[in-house]
C-alpha cells in the first residue's frame, strides 16, 4: 500500500534566515495561508526565542491556521521551549521541534559538551517539551557528519522520552543519494524505537544534491520531508518544496508514496515568494521557471502538436499554470476578472479584490492586453502602498539627459500631509531615491537593485526589486509599472514603509 509523506515546510524559518529573504509580519501570514491552501501537513513558524518579532510571527501563525499543524524551533533548553509553546499555545495542532547537534565538531566546537551531556540535554528537553504537547519533533543536527553509534544512542534517548518525530538534517549539505539511503535504513533498522517514530528527511543543497536525497530518504524509509518553496534557505539553500512533490506526483509508481498537497497550487505559491523576497526564478528552474513547459525545438514541437505527453512528463495545469496567454483587456469587467483571478488560483477578500481591480484598470489604461502574469504581477502589490501610516507617490518629475545633471523632484503623502524634495544625482534612479531619503528624514542605503518585464512587448510591464537596509534591519521592495522610474519610486517607497513598519 502506498505510503503517506508528510510534507514539514520550513520557508518561514529556514528559508527566512537566507539574506534578502527577510519578510514582515503581513508578508509572513500571506505565505502561511498559501501553505495551508496548499495543503501543507506542518508549518515551521519560526524561531519563536529568537527575537520579539520572531514570537509574535509565530503566534500570529498558530491563531490563523486551522487545518495545518504549526510548531516553532527550539534549541534544548527549557527557557526556548518555554517562550515556543507560549507562541504555539492557542493554535489548533501545537508542535514542538527541538534541536541538538549530535556532530563531533559540534559538539565540541559549537556546544562544548561531551557525548553524555549531549545525551542528558536529549532526555531532559524533549521530556519537557513532552508536557506541553503531544508531538515533538527531535532534530540531530549535522546528522550526517555524526558517527554512526552515537547518532543510534541520540536517536534512542529522543524516542524513549517522548519523541514522535525524529529528524536527521544534513545541515551542511555534506551527504550524497547513497549515504542518505544508508543513513535512514541504519537507523530505522538499528534504532531502538525508531519504529514507533516518524523519520523525516531535512536536505541543505550545498552540493546541489537536497532533492535528490529527499527522494532517496523517502524510498529508505523517511515518511516526512522537511522543505521549502523555491529552495529557499541558507547558503544555497533547502531542498525545493516544488519539485519533491511533484517527483512524488510523477514517479508515484516508483516510490509508492503521495502527499496531501494541491499540486494545482505549487505555481502560485513559487510566485509569492517571489514576490515577497524578490528573488526570481531562474527560466530553467524545474517545475516553476519560465521554460519549465517552454518547447523551442522543431522536432519537440512537432511531438507536442501531436501529443504532449511526448515532451512533457506532467501537465503545466497540474501545478497551477495555463497554456493559453491573452486573457483581459480594458473593457474586461469586473465579473470576468474576479473570474479569471479564481482561474489562476487566487481568492481575495472584498477589500483587496477591490484595490486589485483598481490597479488592473490602471494597467489596462497602458496596456492594449493583460497577460497572466500581469494579474499574478498586480496582485502581488495591490495593497501594499495604502496601508495607514505608509508613504505613498504621489508624483514624479525626473529632468535628465547625458549632458545634464538628473533632478528627480518627488511628492508624498503620509497621512494626508504632502510633502516634496528635489535631489541630483548619478542618474534619475539614484535622484528619486534620494529626494525619498530626504523625505522621510534618514539616510536608507541601496543593497542591491534590480529591473526586469513582466511580459514581453513594448509595453510590458517593468518590475523593479529593491533591498534596503536602515540601522541594522533590512527589507526588501517591489513595485510595477510600464514605467521603469515610476517602479523604481514604488519598489523604494515599498522598503521604505517596511523598513517603517507601515507596510
């Protein structure tokens, strides 16, 4: 009989913790709805001890959640354990996930504790955590540079306290298919317990091998997979939520194995997260770039035209995407849009349908058609500028040329009260983003920037992606416009009122 595979995602701890990938609160409850629309099994809030802001995320997450399991990280102490489950308390399905890394240069290095503390820490945290809730998941950090004997003995001590679920990370991405196949039949077969536990499998991708150790965990035996979308996550990040379920979908015969996921939701929740972190896709990423259902070749067109299953080993509607482009236009109304959002699998509340509609007539006003990624584009910032508190544009004049000078003379409003300032500058980006940092009275510096279309044309729609950062804390910003100043302004004032917390 096939097997469950519960799916743990960790794309607001672990992928957070990437650099640029930072989100704020708002950002953080849109991704986590999309995970539960997703079908998600477990959502990684956090790290509830780590700051403030990290516990109310975390908080936050667990009371909007109710058909997803929610759990914070801990590390195995009792004051961590204790702040997580004040965050996780009032969610529906509470989880706890306690870390220790089990590696001897960890433990040497990193926790300067020998073999038994390491398993006396082991005992105590996970029995404590026990008495909150039910599930605790124990994680073994830097599993796979662990030696054998003693990873069976942390194993053991995990599960005879209470454990349900015992994780073995390759932190560093440091393992292979085989090694990890033979590290999960070791411990499933050596183990004592481990076969009253739930293995899970959790991939970094520093040898661009996270994937495929997943799926060769899942065959050896795990039955969760801890991921994120898009592969996001530190240094070169986890293993990609997207394409483990969809190897799953495709391949279900060899593995034997599904998930609860709504495959037909994977595009749009790989678009939010690129819209939140501004981090895109490159085109020949697997299941979600652009040239993922792309056939340019002649022999593979003709194969398509006769069948498509000749090329392509699944559908682009089985993760989310239409094969048909040209959708709406200016005398579009608003019954075919809302319709037309339903199709691409977006359902907005009143308020914000509202404010989406709106833009969308702004862009057909430019634009003779709207594509679907213009929707996909518009809808990821149509209520992020008109927030209270918040700058918004209210115009632009840009004066430049390569014998002058650029001016950009730019006009606010906060709160009703307008405000404009004149700035020089090396071009009419660099002006506009300082006659900003005059506006709002301090001096935001420019990490990165980045324009690319939407669309193709001559009207495509432009997006700029901005990180900025201020007195330590760093955000990123987005804005869209045909054009490409008008983006540039929207993406900075975007960071700004994050940077602000007004956004």
């Amino acid at each position: 009989m096939a097997r469950m595979i519960r799916i743990f995602d960790t794309t607001l701890r672990d992928g957070e913790q990437a650099p640029g990938c930072s989100m704020v609160l708002s950002e953080k409850l849109e991704v986590a709805r999309q995970l539960e629309k997703l079908g998600i099994d477990v959502v990684e809030a956090g790290f509830a001890a780590a700051s403030p802001g990290d516990f109310e995320a975390v908080k936050q997450i667990a009371l909007t959640l109710k058909d997803t399991a929610v759990t914070s990280l801990c590390r195995a102490s009792a004051k961590d354990i204790d702040r997580a489950w004040e965050a996780i308390a009032a969610g529906a399905s509470p989880m706890l996930h306690i870390v220790l890394a089990t590696s001897p240069i960890h433990m040497k290095n990193k926790l300067r504790m020998t073999e038994e503390e390491v398993l006396s820490r082991i005992a105590d945290s996970v029995a404590y955590a026990k008495g909150y809730v039910n599930e605790v998941e124990f994680s073994a950090e830097d599993a796979f540079r662990s030696e054998r004997a003693f990873l069976i003995r942390a194993v053991e001590t995990a599960v005879a306290a209470g454990a349900t679920v015992v994780n073995l990370p390759d932190t560093v991405g440091y393992a292979v298919p085989e090694e990890a196949a033979a590290l999960f039949r070791q411990v499933k077969e050596e183990a004592r317990g481990a076969d009253r536990v739930l293995l899970s499998a959790h991939f970094h991708d520093d040898l661009g091998l996270a994937v495929a150790n997943s799926l060769t965990a899942v065959a050896a035996g795990a039955g969760q997979v801890e991921c994120t979308l898009n592969g996001i996550g530190e240094r070169a990040g986890n293993a990609a939520l997207e394409e483990i379920v969809m190897a799953l979908v495709t391949r279900q015969p060899y593995f034997d194995a599904f998930t609860g996921v709504n495959t037909r939701h994977l595009y749009r929740s790989s678009r939010l997260i690129q819209t939140i972190t501004g981090i895109q896709m490159p085109a020949n990423k697997a299941i979600v770039g652009a040239n993922a259902f792309a056939h340019e070749a002649g022999i593979h067109q003709h194969g398509m035209l006769a069948d498509p299953a000749t090329y392509e080993i699944m559908t682009p509607e089985s993760i989310g995407v239409s094969r048909g482009k040209l959708v709406l236009g200016k005398h579009s109304g608003r019954h075919a849009f809302e319709e037309h959002l339903e199709y691409l699998g977006y359902y907005l509340p009143p308020e914000r349908m509202d404010k989406a509609f709106e833009k969308f007539k702004q862009l057909a006003d430019r634009k003779k058609y709207i594509l679907d990624r213009d929707l996909e584009a518009i809808i990821g910032v149509s209520d992020k500028e008109l927030s209270p508190g918040s700058y918004q544009l209210i115009n632009f004049v840009i004066n430049s040329g390569n014998t002058i000078s650029a001016t950009a003379k730019i006009r606010l409003s906060q709160d009703g009260v307008q405000n404009e300032e004149v700035s020089l500058g090396e071009g009419p980006v660099d002006a506009s983003f300082k006659a900003i940092n005059k506006l709002v009275g301090r001096d935001i510096t420019l990490d990165d920037y980045g324009l690319h279309s939407v669309t193709e044309g001559e009207d495509a729609l432009g997006e700029a992606v901005v990180k900025l950062s201020l007195d330590g804390k760093q955000a990123t910003g987005r804005g869209l416009s045909t054009d490409v100043i008008e983006a540039s302004i929207r993406a900075y004032l975007n960071g700004v009122n994050k940077l602000f917390g007004v956004s």
